[in-house]
C-alpha cells in the first residue's frame, strides 16, 4: 500500500530531520521509517474504522427518532441500513479486523461526540432520507457508501482527527483514499483477513526504501563531491537543504539501483521538489540531475538493467 513516491518523501523528511539534528544516529532514522510504513498501513485501518464508527451513529439516530412522544411522518419507518446492511456487517462482524481495531484504536476511541457531528453533517440531506426509506440492493448500498466516503473526505472534523493520529497523512493519503475505495467496492468481504493484502510490501519498503536511506546516509561525503563540480559559483552550504537530500537521493538512484530508469528517478525527484521545497527548486533540481546523469553516463557510473532503463 505504499508506492516509491512515499517512501521517497518519507526518506526526505527523514534526512532533513537528520541535517537539522546530527546527533540522530542513522540506526534511529532506519527505526522511525519502519515505524512511518507502520503508521501508513495503519492509517488505511483507521479510516475503514472511522467509518464504521460514524455509520454506527445511525443506531442512536434510529432509535431517538422512534422514542420520540410526537414522531414525524418519516419516524416511524426511519431505519439504521447504513450500518445494519450486509456489507458494512460484514467489516463488524470481521473477527480478525475487529481484533486489529481493538489493539490498536482500543486506547483512542474517537470522541462520540464527534462521530455524531460528522454524521449529522449529512443525515439530514435529502440523499440520506432516501437512501434510508427506499429499498436497496448492494450495489446501491456499495455506491451510496462510495459517495459518503467521497464526501467525509472534505469533511473538516474527518480530516483533522486523522491529520491529529498521522503525521506522514498528506503524503499517504491519496493511497490510503484508493486503497479504501477498493475494499467498499469488494463488500461484502469474505475473507477474515482480507486487510492484510494492504500491507507494505518487501520489494518496495525493504530493498528500496531502507536500502535508499542507507547508502544515502553511507555515502554522503561522495555523493557531495560528485554535486559539488555543479555548483559553480554556489557554495553546498547555500543550498536549500531540501534541494541537497533531493540531489543525493537521486544520485543513489542513478547509480546503486539498476532498475529503475534514470528518467524516472529525474522525474520523480523534481516533482517532489516542486511540492515541498522552494519555488526555484524545480528547475535548480532538474538542471543539476541532467548535468550530473549525463557526467555519469560518461563515466561508465550509471549502469542500468533491462532494456530501455537508460533514458536521457
């Protein structure tokens, strides 16, 4: 459930906390990635858990409204499908999930005075009084559910309570959010245990990203002299950090991982510039890289795998 753009910007965020404080030995920051790839698998829990947290919501909205002395036209009928119908049953009635949400979410439960404000931010709409009062199938059910995520989504309460818990949240979220989409469209599950499938794999956690975080680290002082002759009039230490980390991750990309396409690690690595550093950063990034791809396709220093891996 992570991609390479993540472990990269979580690697980034890593050094720079690791520029900013050089007493962090590399061992602490290789322990805070593992626990940032914990906390995105976690974090693809939690808003399946919050869901069903604010679906429950609808029992309470049942039931209050049919104690009520002067019921409404719409009372006596109103129901709790949205948390009572088969496909959200089959996420309460999972013994392995449940057991999940217990160990980890057992000691935070969200505020129910919360859950209940973000549900009314929606049960009151026309959408809802006709989900709730007409007949459905699971389809209609599955895109209802779909819709409401969408929705909770840009809710700011929603939003805020799991940007509190994550602090790597902006940076999984779009993972998270098609992670999510596809565990509604696949309810109701069959599988106890079907949540495991989301979680980070070897190749991509292990291989790569550790892998980058070492070598990076490792080298350093190579990696400096190799951007230096670049610089021109620029001296390292006027920089923006972002930018240096930037570079030096790249060069570990161009030269210690063959498989990856040197204009992909380009490319990559300027966008993420583009987004968390300077506003002169995208063309400052993109015109080292080339300068230092091609000297080290010169070299004989960059030697991918596989046809095709080689881009200028």
């Amino acid at each position: 459930m992570v991609s390479r753009r993540s472990i990269r910007v979580k690697i980034m965020q890593l050094l720079y906390s690791l520029d900013r404080d050089p007493g962090v030995k590399a061992e602490e920051i290789l322990k805070r990635y593992d626990q940032s790839v914990d906390l995105a698998y976690e974090s693809l829990l939690f808003n399946l858990f919050l869901l069903v947290e604010i679906f429950h919501q609808s029992v309470a909205d049942k039931d209050t409204r049919q104690a009520k002395l002067r019921p409404g036209a719409d009372d006596p009928l109103w129901n709790a499908k949205l948390y009572e119908n088969p496909l959200i049953r089959s996420l309460v009635e999972n013994q392995s999930l449940q057991t999940f949400f217990n160990k980890r979410f057992g000691s935070r439960k969200p505020d129910q005075d919360l859950m209940k404000k973000i549900y009314k931010t929606f049960a009151k709409s026309p959408e809802y009084r006709t989900y709730v009062l007409e007949e459905m199938d699971e389809a209609a059910h599955r895109t209802f559910i779909l819709g409401l995520y969408r929705d909770l989504r840009k809710n700011e309460i929603f939003e805020e309570i799991i940007d509190e818990h994550y602090s790597f949240w902006l940076e999984d979220k779009s993972l998270v959010i098609g992670a999510i989409k596809k565990i509604i469209k696949q309810l109701p599950v069959a599988n106890d245990k079907f949540f495991e499938q989301y979680l980070p794999d070897h190749e991509t956690v292990t291989e790569y990203g550790r892998r980058l975080i070492e070598v990076t680290i490792e080298q350093a002082d190579e990696l400096e002299r190799l951007i230096q002759p670049t610089l021109k009039n620029w001296e390292m230490e006027r920089l923006a950090i972002l930018d240096v980390i930037l570079i030096k991750m790249a060069l570990v990309e161009f030269i210690y991982f063959p498989t990856i396409p040197t204009k992909v690690t380009l490319d990559e690595y300027v966008d993420i510039s583009k987004e968390y550093s300077t506003p002169k950063s995208k063309d400052f990034v993109n015109g080292i890289l080339d300068t230092l791809m091609k000297t080290l396709q010169e070299e004989g220093k960059i030697n991918k795998e596989g046809r095709g891996l080689l881009e200028d």
